[in-house]
C-alpha cells in the first residue's frame, strides 16, 4: 500500500534499560515508586505512528522524503527540580518500518519523573509550499478585514515575489 497517512499522534511504549537486567520503565507517579535508571543511564523506547483511532501508520518514514521524529521530556517530579536534557532524542524517518522505531540509546540527564512526548521533527507533516508566484491584486481584497498577521503574510509574500521576478 503506497498511500501515506498523516498521524494523528504518537505512542511511545516497550520503554525499558538498555544494558542488562533490561528492567521496564515501572512508570512511577510519585518520589515513592520504584526507581527505574540512573541520570544519564541508556534506555530504550518504541515509538508509533498512530491515526485518530490508534491504528498504527505503516507508511511513516516511507514517504519521498522521510518524516523524523523527536521526542521531548517534560518534567514530572519533583516540581521543584530541573527539566534534563533527553540525548539522542532525534529519530531519522528512515528509521521506521511499518510506522514504527525504536531507539535504543536515550538518556535523561537528571534525575525525578518525566514524561516523554514525540512530535514531528520538521513540525511540518508533507506540508505545503508555493509552488507559483504572482502578485495578488489588493484592489480585490477588503483589507480591512484582515488581521496584523495576515497583512504581514502579504507583504512578505509579495517582497518574495518581487525578489524571484524583478529582474537581475
């Protein structure tokens, strides 16, 4: 199947120690559950592409040119403590196969509870792009009906217009 699927989001599961006893991430809520890796220590997580309903996309990180993934930590516990830094966090689209990837060398620099969240890298899914360029008639437009950042779009769009069709 060559169609390609935005996902909808990602799950991040199988997060366990990388070298050996390899324990499972015990998932703790508070300073009292049991302990998972030292600061600094490697881990391993899987990461999936998913649609609205959870079905994985097996074609993430097929397409022309692959999509990436990165993943960000947000800082659980304690909340007086100081948000680490995850290694490693950038995953390569050509890294998935059947819209899944697994990393195999993450660290968290710190120490406490953290979550992790993937995004997509570029932040930018297949995203659009001009592919024409003409100026836009302002005659036609009532611009007073337009917001600051609208008019800004238009006028950078059309500095860009005439920087690609003024000639050298």
């Amino acid at each position: 199947n060559r169609f390609v699927v935005r996902p909808a989001g990602f799950t991040i599961s199988g997060i366990r120690q990388t070298s050996s006893p390899a324990i499972a991430n015990p998932g703790a809520t508070g300073t009292g559950g049991a302990k998972f890796v030292a600061a600094g220590e490697a881990f391993t997580a899987t990461v999936t592409a998913v649609t609205s309903t959870g079905t994985p996309t097996p074609n993430f990180g097929r397409e022309a040119l692959p999509e990436g993934v990165v993943l960000a930590p947000t800082l659980v516990a304690p909340s007086s403590g100081t948000v680490g830094a995850l290694a490693n966090a950038a995953i390569a689209g050509g890294s998935f196969n059947v819209g899944v990837a697994t990393a195999t060398n993450l660290s968290y620099s710190e120490v406490g509870i953290a979550t992790i969240a993937a995004s997509i890298a570029d932040g930018d899914y297949l995203g659009f792009e001009t592919l024409t360029f003409a100026p836009i008639d302002k005659t036609l437009v009532d611009t007073a009906l337009l917001t600051r950042t609208e008019l800004q779009w238009w006028d950078d769009y059309h500095a860009h217009v005439r920087a690609i069709l003024a000639p050298q």
